[in-house]
C-alpha cells in the first residue's frame, strides 16, 4: 500500500509527504516562521485584502477613478490639472478614486477632500512609496495588484487618465481590456493631455487598427481632452444614462 497523508483537501503520497501537522507548526512557537510566507496561507492574506476593502468601499456611492503618475509635482500642468479633477468630480456629485499614492494621486485626492467629498486611496505595497497620501480620507493599502485592481473596477464608474507610466498605462488596459471582453459593463475612460496621450491613439490607428489587431470600436472607447469639465461631463452623462435605463426597467 503506498503511504499517503491527508491535510483538509490535500492529499500527499510518497516522498510529497511532509513531516509533523499544521497545527503543531501553528502552536509550536519554537519551530519555523517560514509557513506564513508559503502559497496557502498568501491565499488568506489575499481573502483578508477583498474583504477589507469591499467592507471600506460597499457604502462609497458613485466614484470615479482618476489615475496619473506619481512623479508629478504642484505647480506642474498635471497636477494642478488632477486637482481641479478631484474638484469638479465632487461638485458633481461623484466620490473620488486614486491610487492613493504622491504625484497626480495625491493632487485629485486634495482636490477632492478640500471640496468636502469623499476621497478614497487605493496603495499598494511598493518599495519607493512610504504609505497613503495624506489626503485619502479613506485609505486602503493592498499587497496585491489585483485585488487592488478589482477595487477599482468594482467601484468606478469611469475613469479619467492623466499622464502616467507603466502603472498608469497598466490600469489603463485594464480597463479597455476588462470592457472590450465583456467581462464588466461598460464605462467612460477619458484621456486628459492631448499633447501626451495623441501619439498613444496615433499608434493605436495607424499601427494597431492598420494590423487588424484591434478593432475601430475598441479606439472608439477613448475620449481625448484637455478641458477638465468636458472629462467630468462625460462622467456625468455616463450615470444619468445609466440611471435613466435603470428607471426604465422598473
């Protein structure tokens, strides 16, 4: 008979069999600490990350993500630009959403607190950012990108883009990716900075569309501007669209 072992689930046979049981190595203060850092209990930690932040977000209301880098500094078009965002997002009536991090984050965060709304940041665990900015009235600060990525997602109703890097162009195609495949409702996504995002859609048309690997009505998604209130009135169009077609069901 081959030896075997079960834990909960799992079954081990052979050599995949392990010495001792979790819950000596729970109790046994003496032994190892390297159990917290293996695949199954990162699932808890993982869990624990969707749990916080739905019970933070669940009661948030209508919000908007705004995204920008984090390299931006006031006095500087971008920020000054996401501040009066975070602004105009509030004084229509939206909560707003950002990464909770320095930069073009932080400049709507203030935008939006200042203007007495709800200013929620989303961090991250980095190792070149030290903790929330300090104008996320609501914090939350994540271990995983996805799940903090699924935050986002779930509790915008659109997105306004500001000048960024990687991890901006990364929420970005999150976004377009996530509404071209069906996997959530549609939603605005705006680009403000005509200067900065022209040469992203130039490429997208003559490059990627040209090739086939994208299609018109994928570009079609993107709202370029340089005006703050023509970004947050298509915000605005968005949910009274919404809220008509939602009245017309009942």
């Amino acid at each position: 008979m081959v030896k075997s072992k079960t834990k909960g689930p799992v079954v081990q046979r052979r050599d995949q069999i392990d010495e001792g049981t979790t819950d000596q190595r729970l109790l046994d203060s003496r032994g190892p600490s390297d159990w917290i850092h293996t695949d199954p209990w990162r699932v808890m930690r993982i869990q624990a990350e969707f749990i916080e932040g739905f019970g933070a977000l669940a009661e948030l209301g209508p919000a908007i993500a705004v995204f920008g880098s984090a390299r931006t500094h006031p006095g500087h078009e971008p920020y000054d630009q996401a501040e009066a965002v975070g602004r105009a997002l509030v004084e229509a009536g939206f909560a707003v959403i950002t990464g909770g991090g320095p930069g073009s984050m932080e400049a709507a965060n203030k935008g939006a607190s200042e203007a007495g709304g709800v200013s929620v940041g989303l961090g991250i665990e980095l190792p070149f950012e030290s903790g929330l900015n300090q104008w996320s009235d609501i914090g939350v600060n994540f271990r995983y990108f996805f799940a903090r990525k699924t935050m986002f997602v779930k509790y915008s109703q659109g997105f306004i883009v500001l000048p960024g890097g990687f991890g901006t162009l990364d929420e970005l195609f999150e976004a377009l990716t996530l509404a071209q495949t069906g996997k959530v409702t549609s939603f605005p996504v705006v680009l403000l900075g005509t200067t900065y995002w022209s040469g992203l859609l130039g490429w997208l048309r003559d490059t990627a569309l040209d090739r086939g690997t994208v299609k018109q009505s994928d570009i079609d998604m993107l709202q370029l501007t340089d005006d703050v209130d023509e970004a947050v009135a298509v915000m605005v169009a968005a949910r009274d669209e919404r809220l008509a077609q939602e009245r017309g069901r009942r």
